[in-house]
C-alpha cells in the first residue's frame, strides 16, 4: 500500500493531468555558483545540495509558482558513474538524500489539502551501460539502491527513472529501487520515462516496443519520454504507449531539437508551443504526467500548467498484446499466422554444434549459430549451457551478453540452476523467459520452484509452466488442468 500522498499522485495521473516542471541544469547554470560552491567538482549539480541548498530551492520556487504540482530533485547525476567521475561515488545516499529533503521543504511550503504538492525523486541514467559490458548489472543495481534510499529518507513522493537509455539500466534502477523500498519498509510509485532518439530508437536501438514490453514486466507505475527530442518526434512513440499500455503516461519534451549556435545549444520551442503540443497529449493520449526537460523554463511551465487546467485525459482503445522482448523489439506471444518457434540450437545438450563450441569458447561460431535461426523464422531462442564439469552461470553471462547485442529475438534461458538462470536475466534488458518451472520436487521453500520464482518476478520474465508434479507428468486432462490451475494460481498470486 502507497502511503497516502503517493496514492493520491497515481490517482491523479490516471484520471487528471499532473504538471511537472521544467529543466534544472540550465537554471543552475543561470544562478552561477563558484567553483567554490562546486567543492572543486565544476559541473556536479548534486553538490549543491549541500553547498547552496538556496539556489536549488528557489528553481523548486520558481516552477512551483508557475504552477508545478511536482517537483524534480536535484539528484538526476547522484549515480555511482557521475559522481565516479569526481572521486565522490561514496556520496551518492548523502546528496541524494540532501537534493530530496530540499524539494520536500520547498514542496510543503505550496502545499495545501486542496491542491498537493509531489516531490518526485529523479533518477538518471549515468554514463555507464550495462548492456555495452561499461560495468556489471549488480553494481549498478546495488548503487541505484543507495540513492533511492537516500530519495526515500529524504521524503520523496515517488521515484522518478529518467532519460533511460539501456534497458538494463532501466532494469538496475527499477529493481534497485525496489530493493531500496524493501529495506525501508515503504512502498513508493515507481515511474519511468525513456528517451527516444531522432533515429526512432532508444540509444542501443530498442524500438519503443521493447520498452514497454521490457519495463511494464518489471511492475512500474507509470512510463512515458522525455529529452532529446521536442513534442513533435515523439508523437508516435507515445500514440503507441497509448495504445499498448494501460500505465498513465508521462510526457516530458525538451523545448525542440535544440540548434546549436555561438552561444551554445538554443531550444526553439516557444511557451505557447510546448503547451500546445502537450494538450493534444492530454486529449490524443491521454496524457497524466506532463511537463518540460532540456531547454524549458518556468515560462514554459507556466504556459503548460495554465493551458491545461481542468483536463481530462482521454486514452484511445486499449491493445493487449502480451509478449517477450529482446534488446530491439516486442515479439507478441500470439502469432497470428503461425505458432510461436523456439529456436532450440543453442542448446549445449541438443545440439552438438553449439556444445563444441562452447566447450571452446568460441563465441562468434556460438552466435552465428543463434543467427541462423533467426535467419530460418525463428521467434525466440533457447539459450542452454549446462554442461557437467562446467561453470553454468560463467558460461550464460559470456554467451548472453554477447547474444543480447547480436539478434532481434527475445531470449528463452533454460537451465536447472537458479544461479545460472539469474545470470542470464542480469545480462538481458528485454523481456526474457524462463524454461521451465514445475512441482517436480514440490513448492515447499526448499523447492526449485520456491528458488526460482522470486527471480523471475524481479526480473520480469515470463515461464513456461509444465504439469508436473511431486507424483510426476500429468497423463490424464483431469490431473493436468489440476496441476495447470495450482500453477498459475501460484504464478499469479
């Protein structure tokens, strides 16, 4: 259960509109800190949490009083890499705790019963990305941890994840958070906005299928765009989230593609624009969380908070469509003229091939090998690499964070080892599966099943089911309906 305010921010995205604010760097760069104020880190915004709360108060100031209902904190950069950069990865839970409590105080000075006030804890994307090996899963995870952590004691309403740009960074950060809440016993909104290049894509090419796919699995709260491009690119990437989704939706824009000129990059958008581009969010979209990234101000803010006043969302038709994901793209379980194929080659104790080739680690023959069926009309691929006398989960995050890089389809990991099923998933951004889960050895805590679940759930796969249990394989309908009806009675529990 929420607690009350953040139920009442879900609430309001979901059956209002919620104006958010605009950029924070470049309102940092107009106050003009020192180098003093830096502590010697020139450009680490998130030191002046603690250095000069005042100037990150008055931008919170500033957008509240151009009719921002939600506030960003100043922790966008309050990640393990950007603080790296400046030796300071040991204060990621002290400036984000710092940048929160800042916007919980500004925020409760506007407060009021009729019209809250939310403080939403930003989250970035670092300069590090897992997919691309720059550093591991886990420490990532366990660094978005500590500054949701710090969001949460610093009184944050919900944790906002922005600007993804690999899935499995998203995924780091949204189970990290998770983790966070567990630890301090408080469950918070999570929501998370990717960004969509002018390419059509996310950085690593996921099309916003896979996003959406990928990141609903994980149990988010909300998901939408923002930065790199103005309102008009993102238009149909969001008229899919629309269709596709029944998550409220957040849509931040920068100002425009910004244009770059002698005094740096110059975001053309004008206030009328920006507000008008996000009414038709609103009445096209139906829009809940709207408000500005790079190139945005207050004037913009204010513009878009008085245009759209007193709007209601309206969401076109919903499309369940219920699938995996690779890196790249949705793959939809229902196959409308065919049956969902499982390319089962890469499979060390089906194929001969494949089980040479990994014994010698020879990687490209093993990717190869996953592209030919790709090549043959495959939708998925089962990855297999349980060898006796071999290390199982070394060997599933050698091969799997090259394969997740080299096709289009979603991954179906196949193991009877939790650790080497949880390796995969940590080198897998898209959406995976798991093969597969039974009561061969019962559901007692003990149980593969009663292992494996919990790591499946974090992760966001899906499973296949099969009708065994403590007696066997079901060989009547009776027993297996039996056995099908205790399996996703336990699935969906």
């Amino acid at each position: 259960m929420y607690p009350t305010k953040s139920k009442l921010l879900i609430d309001a995205i979901t059956n209002g509109v919620v104006v958010a604010d605009g950029a924070m760097g470049t309102m940092i760069q107009a106050a003009a800190p020192s180098l003093a104020d830096f502590e010697g880190h020139e450009g680490c915004n998130e030191v002046l949490n603690v250095t000069r709360e005042d100037i990150i108060a008055d931008i919170h100031r500033a957008y509240l009083s151009a009719g921002s209902q939600a506030i960003e904190t100043n922790t966008f950069g309050a990640n393990l890499a950007n603080l790296a950069e400046y030796g300071i990865e040991g204060r990621i839970e002290e400036l984000a705790q710092a940048g929160a409590q800042i916007a919980r105080a500004v925020a409760d000075e506007f407060d009021t019963p009729d019209e809250p006030r939310w403080v939403l804890g930003s989250v970035g994307p670092g300069t590090k990305l897992p997919t691309l090996l720059h550093t591991e899963y886990r420490t990532l995870r366990d660094a978005y941890q500590t500054q949701t952590r710090g969001l949460i004691r610093g009184g944050c309403d919900a944790i906002l994840i922005e600007t993804a740009q690999d899935l499995l960074q998203a995924k780091a950060a949204i189970v990290g958070a998770k983790r966070a809440m567990t630890q301090l016993e408080i469950k918070l909104p999570i929501v998370v906005s990717v960004t969509i290049e002018t390419t059509g894509t996310m950085l690593l090419g996921s099309e916003i299928g896979a996003a959406l796919t990928a990141l609903s699995a994980l149990g988010i709260d909300a998901i939408g765009l923002n930065c790199a491009t103005g309102p008009t690119e993102m238009s149909e990437h969001l008229r899919y989230l629309a269709k596709f989704s029944k998550l409220p939706l957040v849509v931040m824009p920068n100002a425009g593609l910004p244009i770059l000129t002698s005094d740096g990059a110059h975001y053309p958008l004008t206030n009328v624009e920006l507000a008008s581009a996000q009414q038709q969010f609103i009445k096209e979209y139906g829009a809940g969380l709207v408000g500005g990234c790079c190139g945005t101000t207050p004037a913009h803010i204010r513009a878009l908070a008085t245009a759209v006043k007193g709007q209601t969302p309206k969401r076109p038709t919903w499309v369940d469509e219920p699938g995996l994901a690779s890196l790249y793209q949705h793959q939809p379980f229902d196959q409308t003229m065919t049956y969902l194929s499982i390319g089962e080659r890469t499979n060390a104790n089906g194929s001969k091939a494949f089980r040479d080739a990994l014994l010698s680690q020879n990687w490209d023959e093993c990717i190869e090998i996953a592209k030919s069926q790709t090549r043959e009309g495959a939708h998925t691929l089962d990855v297999c690499v349980d060898y006796v006398g071999r290390d199982g989960a070394r060997d599933m995050r050698d091969f799997v964070s090259r394969l997740v890089t080299a096709t289009t389809l979603p991954i179906v990991l196949d193991s009877t080892e939790p650790g080497v099923l949880e390796a995969g998933l940590e080198c897998t951004g898209g959406r995976a599966m798991i093969n597969s889960v039974n009561y061969e050895d019962g559901d007692g805590p003990n149980s593969r099943f009663a292992k494996i679940m919990p790591i499946v759930k974090e992760h966001g796969a899906a499973v296949v089911a099969l009708t065994i249990d403590e007696t066997g394989q079901a060989r009547t309908a009776e027993t297996k309906f039996a056995i099908a009806s205790r399996l996703i009675d336990d699935l969906i529990s």
